[in-house]
C-alpha cells in the first residue's frame, strides 16, 4: 500500500512537469497550427535563467530565492517565445510546415549556444533544505519535492483556465482555436492572440524547465529534448488546443508511466506508447480535442 | 460613404481560376443581391470582398482599396459579415459569441434581441447545441450588434424551415431599410421583397446587372438561374 501511494504520487508530480511542457504546446498549435519544436528551448531557457538566480544572484537558497528562480524563468522563457513569435513566426504566416522546421531550427542553435556558453556537464540545481525531506502518509514516506510541482502546475492550470474563460484576450483564444479567420472576420486582430499564446505558453515552460532541473537532479542544455517529446505525446493524447485536456492526459502518462516502470521493471516508456497508440486508433483528435484544421 | 465597387477581381484557389475577372457596383444605402447557379463562385466572391480569399484586382469600399488589406481592418472599417455556413463558435455561448463580435462602444443588443427575442432566453447555452435555425439568428446577430456601413450576407436562409425564414427575412428587411448590403439569396421572394439590385454570375463572371423587377420574368430567371419563378 505503501508503495502504490507512492508511485501515484510520483507518478501525479511528473504528470505536473509533463502538464507544464505540454499546455503551451497545446495552446499554440491549437491556436496556431504551429508544431513548436523550440519548446524545448523554452523549457532550458527557463531552467539556466532560474539556475543564475539560485546561484548568482542569490547564493543561499530559501524557499523565496527558489520562488524568485521560478518566476524569472517562466519570464524569460516567456519573453523569449515572445521574441521568436514576432521575429519569426508571424513572418512565415500560414506557412505550417516552414513554421515548424524554423523551431527546429531555434531549438538547436539555443541548445549549442548554451553548449558553447556552459559546456555540456549537468550543474545541479539548489534548492531550499526542506526539498530534501519527505513526508509520512500513513506508512508511505513520499519526498515533499512531489507535492512542489504539484502545486505549481496546479496553480498554473487554474491561471491559464481563469485566463481563458474571463477574460477578452481568454474568449478570443478560445474561438480562434475553433476558427481563426472567423475571428478575424469580426474585425479582431487575432495576432495579439497567438502573442499572448507564445507568453503564457513559454512562461509555463520555463517554470516546468526549473522544476524539472530539480526533478532530475540538473541544468544542462540538452535537457529540454526528451521532455519535448513526452509533452507531444501528452498534447496528442489529451487533444490539441484543450488545457484541461493536457492536464488529464499529463496525469495519465505520468501515473501509468510510474506504475508500469515499477511493476513491469522499466517499462513505462513502452507503455506510454502504447497508450498513444490506442488513443490514436481511437480517438485521433485525442482525449478532448477541439481542433479541426 | 459606404459603396462598394469591385473591379476585374480575380481568385485561384489551389491551382484554379474561380473568379475570373469579376466587376460590379454596390451603391449607397440600397440592397444589392447576388445570384447565380451553385457553384459559380457568389461566396468566392464575398470572402475576396472580405479580404478572407486572396483576391486580386480592385476592391473599393467607400472609396478605399482593400484588396490586400487584412481581413480584421477590413472589418473595422465598418462591413459587417454574415458567412455562408453560419461559422459561430460552437463551444462558446450565446453571450459570448455576441460579446466576441461586439466592437462597438455601445453595441445595439437591444435591436439583436428584439429581432430575435428567442436568443434572449439562451445566453448560457452553447452555441453548437442550438437548432441551425437558432445559429443562424447568432450568426446575423453577429453583424447587427455594430453599426457597419455595409452588410455582406451570404444564403441567411439556406437550410432554414419555412417559419424561420419568415422570420429571418423579416430581421434582414428591418435592418435593409436604412443600410448597405450585398446579399446572396436563392430564396428569390425575399430578393424580391428587398433588393433593389440584383447580381447575376455565372462561371467566375458577372453575366447582368440590372433592377429585381427582371425576376418577374419567367424566361430571364430560367436562363439566368436555372430554376423557375415561382420558386421559393
Ligand atoms: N477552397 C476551395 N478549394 C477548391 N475549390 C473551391 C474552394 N472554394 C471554392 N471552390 C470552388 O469554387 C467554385 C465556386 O464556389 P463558391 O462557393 O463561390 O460557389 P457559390 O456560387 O457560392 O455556390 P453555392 O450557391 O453552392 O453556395 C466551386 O466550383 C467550388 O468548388
Ligand atoms: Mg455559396
């Protein structure tokens, strides 16, 4: 029992790391029609940003420095989308399939920049003292870490879900994930959208970037690759262009991930597949799909 | 200012020639109609008006060229657009839809409202669980709420049963008393009831211009549209 609480549990806060990669990913291809292949990039940005405030600018670590490296990189991940968004994106408008190898392309020089910059090595992150101790839930002793990006990507999903339901800029993402043109066809510029998307969604991969740096004991450019991978198969499986959709599906890969590695030694990425591949023979526009491009 | 003149307007969509030098006059505070067979490039036609179609040619609204010119900023401008397949926001409610399209300072919710009062009873629901005849309300809805100079409305009672025509034909007659608009209707008694031009086309081309009182005439609707007269 107590060991099947705490596979959930690990299970539940890598879905959260997986939900923070794969709700930006969702909202801009959803919106966009733009596979972002640099949203790896985002997620490292993120975590180097957050590393430089942890270490540099503030050297001890408390739970306020590690708040302070969270939001700093969440916005410099942030305004980093912002900037490849505007400088690149917008340029090749409606053009998907050039829009995407662009990202690709954004992704690699980040990542050799980061290479050259810092070298290849993994820094470990620091983090206050009490992200080392564990709390006890019956006889389970689960590492309180869990709960951190439980929390966060807890309060992400409700920021984003607000965001989107009331608010303008929220009522014409949403319709535009539905149908661009006509949004623009009643004389809203629905470029402040796909902006806004860029933001929140490169903010959300930079806050994942520094949790995950802790997640996986550290920070190196080569890191945001394989995440990227798992937060399209987490967008995939919950639906393009559905938040809520990328938070159930984040869950379920996470937790399945856990338990099959467990309990059939190490196979949990097989079974993640698996489950995509059910889904895609199933249901194609995945769990709440709201895209028809 | 509110015209609208379109000349030698051409569009090629994947390859083909759909519009094939397309000329016409919309004037001033009057209905013009636009028909023609099915298939012979009416709504090709509005969506290059509306800067949706890359259109190429002259397009000018009120004096202005539009032709290449954002389709948001078209809008702007004051045209109003009511698409053919009505193209409202199924997962968002009525009121949001409305509220989406609402760009004036003070949009005219009463006018909407007491043009379609059964829209007033369903604000919260979605509006892709409403009947096609209800969506098409929210689709008109749509372009009333603001004062536009111009109204481009695309087949508003396509598909809709008899009462509801009745009813929609009746909103369009209201609002075509005082504004500018380009319909496309094959419901040939309510072009009758409104317009004040007609439109025809045919194959990516304008083949006549000229009053609504040629519909009368049995042999001119037969050659031009293929359909008889007495048609509804
Ligand atoms: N996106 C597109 N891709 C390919 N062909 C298209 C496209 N849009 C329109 N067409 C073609 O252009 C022609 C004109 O279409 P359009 O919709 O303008 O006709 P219409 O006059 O509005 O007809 P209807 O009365 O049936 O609505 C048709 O032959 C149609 O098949
Ligand atoms: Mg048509």
């Amino acid at each position: 029992m107590s060991t099947f609480l705490l596979i959930l549990l690990t299970g539940v806060g890598l879905g959260a790391l997986y939900f923070l990669v794969a709700s930006g990913l969702s909202l801009i291809y959803g919106l966009m029609g733009v596979l972002n292949f640099a949203h790896g990039a985002f997620l490292t940005i993120g975590a180097f940003t957050g590393l430089w405030i942890s270490t540099k600018v503030f050297p001890n670590p408390t739970t306020w420095t590690f708040i302070a490296a969270m939001i700093a990189g969440g916005i410099a991940a942030g305004l980093f989308a912002l900037l490849m968004e505007q400088l690149v994106i917008n340029r090749l408008y409606n053009r998907h399939i050039d829009q995407a190898l662009v990202t690709v392309g954004v992704g690699l020089v980040v990542t050799a920049l980061l290479a050259g910059w810092f070298g290849s090595d993994a820094r470990l992150f620091p983090t206050p003292l009490w992200f080392m101790k564990a709390v006890t839930i019956g006889e389970a002793i689960i590492p309180i870490d869990r709960f951190v990006y439980i929390g966060v990507a807890t309060i992400l999903l409700i920021a984003m879900l607000s965001i989107l339901r009331f608010t303008r800029i929220g009522l014409i993402i949403r319709a535009g994930v539905e149908n661009r043109s006509m949004v623009s066809a009643l004389g809203i510029n629905v470029r402040l959208a796909f902006s806004t998307v860029f933001f929140i969604g490169g903010f959300a991969a930079g806050v994942g970037g520094v949790l995950i740096s802790v997640f996986s004991y550290g920070v190196s450019p080569q890191m945001g690759g394989s995440w990227l991978i798992y937060g399209f198969i987490v967008v995939v499986v919950g639906g393009m262009g559905s938040i809520t959709g990328s938070a159930i599906a984040a869950m379920l890969i996470g937790v399945t991930n856990q338990f099959a590695n467990y309990y059939l030694t190490g196979l949990g990425d097989f079974v993640v597949v698996i489950i995509l591949a059910a889904v895609l023979l199933t249901k194609p526009s995945g769990l709440l799909g709201k895209v028809n491009h | 200012m509110s015209s609208l003149e379109v000349k030698d307007l051409h569009v090629t969509i994947n390859g083909s020639h759909i519009l094939q030098g397309v000329n016409f006059f919309v004037p001033e505070n009057k209905v013009t109609a636009l028909l023609g067979r099915n298939g012979v490039g009416k709504s090709t036609t509005l969506k290059a008006i509306m800067g949706l179609n890359p259109g190429t040619g002259s397009i000018k609204f009120g004096g202005t060229e539009i032709v290449a010119m954002p389709t948001h900023k078209i809008v702007q401008m004051g045209m109003g657009y009511v698409p053919e397949d009505r193209e409202i926001f199924a997962s968002l409610t009525v009121k949001e839809n409305l509220s989406l399209a609402a760009r004036d300072a003070e949009p005219n919710y009463d006018l909407v409202y007491s043009l379609f009062p059964e829209l007033l009873t369903r604000t919260s629901q979605r509006a892709g669980t409403l009947s096609g005849g209800q969506q098409q309300m929210v689709a008109i809805a749509r372009a009333l709420l603001n004062q536009n100079k111009i109204l481009v409305v695309d087949e508003p009672t396509k598909g809709l049963a008899p009462k509801l025509v009745t009813e929609v034909a009746n909103a369009l007659a209201h609002v075509a008393d005082h504004s500018t608009m380009l319909i496309v209707e094959q419901n040939l008694a309510l072009v009758k009831a409104i317009a004040q031009n007609i439109i025809v086309m045919d194959q990516g081309k304008v083949v006549f211009e000229g009053g609504p009182e040629n519909l009368q005439d049995e042999t001119f609707v037969k050659s031009m549209l293929g359909v008889s007269g007495g048609h509804k």
